[in-house]
C-alpha cells in the first residue's frame, strides 16, 4: 500500500465515522431541539446545516485523493510504500467500519438501556413521557441497531464505498 493510498483511506474512514456521528447524534439532537420553535431562522439553519452534512461527506469520501494532493500528504516519506502485513485495503477499512459500529454501540446502549428502564418505570406509574425524552430514546436506539448493522454488513459497506 502506498502512502497516497493510506492516506485516503484514512481520510474515507474519518469521513464514515464524522458523517455517522452527525447523522445520528448531533442532527438528531438539534432537530429535537429545534422542532418546538420552528421557526423561518431555524428552518434555515437546519438546511444549511443538512447542506453542509451533504457536503462535507461527500468531499470526505467521494473526494479524497483531491484532499491529498491539496494537503501534499504523500510529501516528506522516504518510502512510498507502507508494509502493512498480510492487510490489504478491505481488510484496514473492515476495521475501520466495525470500530465505528462498535463505537455507536458501546456510546448508546448504557443511555438507551437507562431510557427504557425510565420508561417503563413511568409507564407503570402512569405518568407521560415528554417528547424530548422520547426523542432521545429513539435516537440511542436507532444508534445502537445502526452500530450493529454496521458490525453485521462490513463488506457490502465496504463495497458500497467502492474500496478496492
């Protein structure tokens, strides 16, 4: 593997995990946040901020030899090669992907199990949920199912972001 190569990998992982921390926890938590007093300046921010979602992921992932051309990444190494071992690109970005995963589960599985031990525990006494609650509620779970199907689905992930 090259170190142009290594490089780009590097920065498609960090734009994988960046875009899976913003699409499940920051975005999430802002539109809860923002539901309740909609109004033209915040319906405005939300776009931008979905806008710059879009395209920072994009350049991060779609983009990435351009990064490293611009940053001169490759400069300054006295081998252009770098001994890996017996992983190959897959296998790095593999890893990479089941770490994410890992990551979102270990980071949201403590506040949904505490959530939903809330939860009943309201239930039983009869007393509402507010929706912010809720909302985080779901949204720990739905990090917690991304995180494991991210675990289960490495290589069509993988093969999804076209890494050869």
């Amino acid at each position: 593997m090259t170190t142009k190569d290594f490089f780009i990998l590097v920065i498609k992982l960090f734009g994988l995990y960046s875009i899976a921390v913003t699409l499940f926890v920051t975005l999430p938590q802002n539109i809860s946040f923002m539901l309740p007093h909609l109004e033209l300046q915040s319906t405005i921010y939300l776009i931008l901020m979905i806008a710059l979602v879009i395209g920072l992921f994009f350049l991060l992932i779609f983009k990435t030899p351009h990064i490293v051309r611009l940053l001169k990444l490759e400069k300054g190494f006295d081998n252009k090669q770098l001994d890996l071992g017996n992983l190959n690109t897959q296998e790095i970005v593999k890893i990479g992907i089941f770490i994410i995963g890992g990551f979102l589960i270990i980071h949201n599985l403590p506040a949904f199990i505490s959530q939903s031990w809330s939860a009943f525990y309201t239930d039983i006494q009869s007393q509402p949920l507010n929706a912010n609650y809720k909302s985080n509620w779901l949204i720990s779970g739905l990090n917690v199912v991304i995180g494991y199907f991210m675990i289960t689905n490495l290589t069509f992930i993988t093969r999804l972001l076209r890494i050869k």
